[in-house]
C-alpha cells in the first residue's frame, strides 16, 4: 500500500513560535516529521523551503508551505476537526482571538525581546536600551491576562484552548528573564495558570528532545502517539 509521507515539520525545541506549533500538532492527533535544526547552524534544505528561513515552517504534500507559527495552530486545528475544542474560543469570538495574538506577536513580544536582551538594541541615537522600561510595557499584558485569569479558568474561557497555548510559550520566557522578579509580582491567576502549564503532560511531550536532522535519517514522527 502506497504510505503519504507525513507533513515536514522544521523545528527548533527551545523557540517559543514552534512550541506553540507543536502542541497544536499535539492536541490535533496528526503526525508529521519532525526536523529538528539549529538557528545558528541551518541546513541548505530548511533555507530553500522558505526564504524567511524561521521556525517553525510546515510542508504540506500538495507543496504549500506554511511559515508562520500562527498558520501551522490553525492548519492543525482545522485539519484534524479540532478534537480538544482548542477553537471554541475562536469560534465565540473571532475579532477577540486575532486581537489578543496580534498584541502578543506585536507589541508584547517586541517587549519580551527588548526586556530579555537589552544588551543586542540601541535606540536610535545610538545609545544603549533601558530594559526595565521594556518589562514595564510587557507587564501591563501579563497584568490584563491576570484579571482575565480572575474571572474565568482560562484565556479561552472555562476550557484551556488556542489563546492560553498560544501565549504560554512567552510568557515562560518573559519569566525565565527574571524569575524572581516575575514570581514577586501581584499576578497569582496568571502564576498559578503558567505554574500549571509547566508541570503539564502537554508541555512535557513538546520539549521532549530530538537529534539534530540530517539529510539520510529515518523520518522522525512527532504526534499524538509518536512522542
Ligand atoms: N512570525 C514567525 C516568527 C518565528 C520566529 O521568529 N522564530 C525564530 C526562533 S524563536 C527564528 O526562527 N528566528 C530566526 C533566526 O534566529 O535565525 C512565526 O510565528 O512563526
């Protein structure tokens, strides 16, 4: 019997854009073909299936490639009918979802980067960065995450869903910047949620760690079931 190869799926463990990726996949119950690379040291074969050459990047079989995070959620959940009901939220409030992301990608993560590595900015003077200015700005996010977690179990409402998987990843590494600092503030809805998420199955089965790709190993499949 013919076998379709599972989609190609290059990845990088410790990046936060491709670990939301990958617990979509997860909770999809799909299977692809892990690719695991380094940012530092990228294969000629990743490089030539997208030009922006960032994790995580998906190949479909029919040649469509999908080089964004947020498209690789979607296309796993839509995929697979969306067994763990990640979409709910999205299905209850579209402009709500897509607002949220689009802050988290935007102006939060531009703080997380800012915050977490000052020393690589200059502004545009020329002079060093303040920091702490940038954790200022990413904590009044994780403030306004905080009263939502007050009022409901999770971002996605009385079930963890698209909008907690997605932001989880950063905002583990908005904390790991300066855990003590992070664990101090007065947020214990949104420390409880992340501690919880960290000591969860899902995040576990996504950070499990895999060789590097090379061009003549066997596919390594990663998926419900695989992991
Ligand atoms: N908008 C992209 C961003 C992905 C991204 O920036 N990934 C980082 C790693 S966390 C990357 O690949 N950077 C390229 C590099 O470091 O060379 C997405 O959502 O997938």
């Amino acid at each position: 019997m013919h076998q379709i190869a599972p989609p190609i799926f290059w990845s990088f463990r410790r990046c936060p854009y491709a670990m939301r990726a990958r617990m979509a996949v997860m909770a999809s119950g799909l299977t692809v073909g892990l690719r695991e690379i380094l940012l530092r040291d990228k294969p000629a074969a990743f490089r030539a299936v997208s030009s922006k050459a960032t994790v995580p990047v998906l190949e479909l079989d029919d040649g469509i490639i999908l080089d964004e995070s947020r498209d690789i959620m979607f296309w796993a959940l839509d995929t697979s009918g969306d067994p763990a009901g990640w979409l709910e939220c999205y299905h209850r409030d579209k402009q709500a979802v897509i607002a949220f992301l689009d802050q988290l990608e935007g102006p939060f993560k531009t703080a997380l980067d800012k915050y977490k590595y000052a020393t690589r900015y200059r502004t545009e003077e020329g002079a060093p960065i303040d920091g702490l200015a940038y954790r200022a700005v990413g904590a009044t996010f994780l403030s306004d995450i905080n009263i939502s977690l007050a009022r409901q179990p999770f971002l996605s409402g009385a079930a963890i869903g698209l909008m907690d998987y997605a932001s989880l990843p950063f905002i583990r590494q908005f904390r790991i910047a300066d855990e003590s600092w992070f664990d101090e503030q007065e947020w214990p809805f949104l420390q409880a949620w992340l501690q919880d998420f960290l000591t969860s199955e899902m995040f576990s089965s996504v950070m499990v760690k895999y060789a590097l790709w090379q061009e003549d190993a066997p596919p390594v499949l990663f998926g419900r079931g695989q992991a």
